[in-house]
C-alpha cells in the first residue's frame, strides 16, 4: 500500500497533465459515439432508415434541354373564327405579311315592340360607333352592305375563310373621315327601309325578323387608295339601321334594328401574301420546311408550329412523371418592322386532336398563368410552361407531341421568331421522374 501511494505521488509529480490526458482519451471516444448518435437523429425523417430499403423503392429525376424542336410557319384558311366579341371591317398591309381584308356578318335584332303604324319614311340611317381606327382615314372608303340568308347560331362554328351567304346588295356608301371612339350616321336610300318594312307581321315575336325574315347584314368596306381598318365592339350594340319616318298624323318617330350583344356574329378573314415586299415575303407556308424563322399573325393568318418528335421514345417508358416542360422561344427583333414596343404582351398554344380540331393545351385551360407565354424582354424570348400537355402526351390521352402558336381575335400583332438552324434557336426544357 505504502509502495503505491509513494508511486502515484512520484507519477503525478512527474507528469502533472496525466490527469488530463487520461480523462481526453477517455472522453474522446465517448463524444464521437455521441456525435454519430445525434447526426442521425438530426437527419430528414425520410432519410432514416434509407439504407434498409430495396433499390425499387426509390425514383430516378432526370432533366434535358436538347431534344430537336422541329418548327414550321403554318396557314389554315378554315381556322374557326369563334371569338365574337369584336367585329372588323378593312384592311391592312405589311411588308413581310402581305394584305389581310376583313369583314363580318352579324344579326340586327328588334329591341321594342314595333308599334303598328302606317309608315311615311323621311330617311333610313345606318349607325356605327368605332372602339379602334388605323390605316388611311382620310382616304376614300366605301362600306358595302349585304343581307345574307343563312341562319345565324351561336352552336355552329363559322370558319375565318368562310364566305357569306350574301342574298340582295344594300349598297355601297361612301364613308366619313374615321377616328376612335367616335359615332357615325351613314344616309342610305328610303328603300332600304321599305325593304325592312315590308312585312311586319314578322316582327312578332321579335325572333322571327332574325330567325326567319332578315337573317344578317353583311359589312365590308372598299378602298380606292390606302387601305382602313376598323373595329366594333360587339358589347355596345355597336351598329344600327335606324328608319326615321311620320304617321299620319305627322308625328315623327324612329325605329332601330339593333346589332345587340346578345346578336351572333362572325369575322371572316382574307390572306394574300403575294402582296408582301419581295424581299421579304414569307418563302414556306405549310410546305413543313425548317426554315431559320417561323411567323405568327393575327387575323387567323400563319402561325407557328412546334413539333417536338423526341417525345416519342419517352411514350414506352413506363411510371414516368413529368416535372418540367418548357419552351423557350426566341423573337427576331427590327426596329423598323418589328421593335420591341409591338411586341406582343402574352402568345397563346393549342394542339390539334384526333379529328384536326383546334383544343387549347391542358396547361391554358388550368390557368393561363401557368401556361406563361409572356415576353421575356430581358432574354427576348417567351416561355412556355407545357408540363400538362407533355404528361397527357405520354399518357397516350394527347396524340401527337405538337403544338401551335395563335392569338386571341383582339390582338392586331405579327411575330417573327428564331427556330430551327437559328442560333439563338428555340430550346426545350424537360424534367421528369422515373418511380
């Protein structure tokens, strides 16, 4: 005992840290275990335990951006002319695009009860109220009028190149000098009225004058010079033919044929790109040519076509999901033709279905947010956000991994963009998930 104490005394006289080495090596040990133990509690709840699981059990995420978009500058003459709620009459030419003529056909409807008098007409005005103006207006302009006699639904699709059943000419009438958001009275002739008058026992009910008597009025204009071109806004009973006559009695009264806004109407287009500057005239429309640019215009003209073929050989793959699929699509720029300023806000996308049917993508129908299709001015590009429509695409619900460019009736833009051998060019984003 004496022996031990007298070593313990010497050893720590000698060594005056051996306390603390000794407690190091032990606590060394215990505080790596510890640690090891605290990692583990610290990690995700969906990590604990990972190792025990079978390799199946978890998913494969996968991106890309280089599969080929294919893209083509496409014309359909027959495109369905479904939006009524603006009405255009005139013309308009641009030095890539070519002449687009526009008119319409649209019903005039009885707004009060017609009063059973014997008529003496002293003079039948055509009104017309304009929300939108651009072209020559102080050149020489002529509207043309026509009764069409088919029968006018909102049920029945009406085509952009559709022509109108056109039954007896109404004349053609010199127009005023035109500005926007301004009223016009158009004199025509008293026969007009006659015309409208001749039998008004079809006035009762009042759906029988448009249903059966006076189906719709046909509105086009004519220029001698530089073309006008002109819009009415359906939703402010934009047009009337107003009958001014006396009774017997010589009290003065008038009488409108209304189109209202509850009055069907559609827009037909015309395209002809033969009148574009030579130099500048579109080379390939539906010829499925890649060339370096592809053309969007408005009115139902050309349009831009994307087909992306590669997403064929995802169509196999089975539990595939589908995170991301964007289009980026790059726009030629001209401060002359086409400067940043006419750019257009937002670019809609659709697809054609089994039967050629024009269907907005699943991703517009969900939310035209998500889609996106706006204008990137930072990049000059648009974005295209189409994951709805690849997922339904490989679902084998979508048939063929192509989409289309178009725009609502209201915009008046033309676009050009860098596809194809472009550089810049169009890229496709793809994200998805293997599980």
């Amino acid at each position: 005992m004496i022996f031990m104490t007298s070593f313990y005394r010497t050893k720590k006289n000698k060594n005056r840290n051996s306390l603390t080495i000794g407690l190091l090596n032990i606590l060394l040990p215990v505080f790596t275990l510890l640690t090891v133990v605290f990692s583990s509690c610290e990690q995700s709840p969906s990590k604990i335990g990972i190792g025990l699981l079978p390799d199946e059990d978890f998913v494969n995420i996968y991106s890309t951006d280089t599969l080929g978009i294919k893209a083509y500058t496409m014309y359909d003459e027959q495109s369905v002319s479904a939006d009524s709620t603006r009405m255009f009459a005139g013309s308009i030419r641009d030095a890539y695009f070519g002449t687009t003529t526009c008119d319409f056909v649209t019903q005039l409807r009885l707004v009060v009860p017609w009063p059973h008098q014997t008529v003496d007409i002293d003079s039948v005005k055509l009104q017309f109220e304009l929300s939108d103006v651009s072209g020559d207006t102080a050149a020489v302009h002529y509207i043309r009028l026509y009764e069409t006699g088919t029968l006018l639904t909102d049920t029945t699709d009406y085509y952009s190149g559709q022509n109108p059943d056109t039954i007896k000419f109404l004349g053609e009438y010199p127009m005023p000098v035109l500005e926007k958001d301004s009223a016009y009275a158009v004199r025509l002739p008293d026969w007009v009225g006659e015309y409208l008058l001749r039998d008004t026992t079809k006035f009762l009910p009042a759906s029988e004058f448009y249903t059966t008597f006076f189906k719709g009025l046909y509105f086009g204009i004519r220029s001698e010079t530089n073309p006008v071109l002109v819009t009415l806004t359906a939703g402010d009973s934009p047009l009337a033919i107003t009958i001014y006559y006396h009774n017997p009695s010589d009290v003065k009264y008038n009488y409108s044929f209304v189109a209202t806004n509850r009055a069907v109407n559609y827009n037909r287009f015309l395209h002809d790109f033969t009148t574009a500057d030579p130099d500048k005239q579109i080379q390939h429309i539906n010829d499925f040519v890649t060339d370096t640019v592809v053309y969007l215009q408005a009115f139902k003209g050309v349009y831009a076509r994307f087909d992306i073929p590669w997403l064929s050989t995802f169509r196999s793959t089975s539990n595939i999901a589908v995170n991301k699929a964007r289009l980026y699509v790059p726009v030629y720029l001209n401060d002359v033709y086409f400067p940043e300023a006419d750019v257009p806000a937002r670019i809609y996308l659709r697809y054609r279905d089994g039967a050629g049917k024009e269907v907005a993508v699943p991703d517009l129908v969900h939310d035209i947010g998500f889609l996106d299709g706006t204008y990137y001015n930072a990049k000059d590009y648009y974005i295209f956000n189409i994951t709805s429509f690849v997922q339904q695409y490989l679902d084998g619900v979508i048939e063929n991994p192509s989409v289309e460019m178009y725009y609502p009736l209201a915009s008046d833009s033309n676009v050009i963009f860098k596809v194809n051998a472009n550089d810049p060019t169009v890229r496709f984003e793809f994200v998805y998930t293997i599980y």
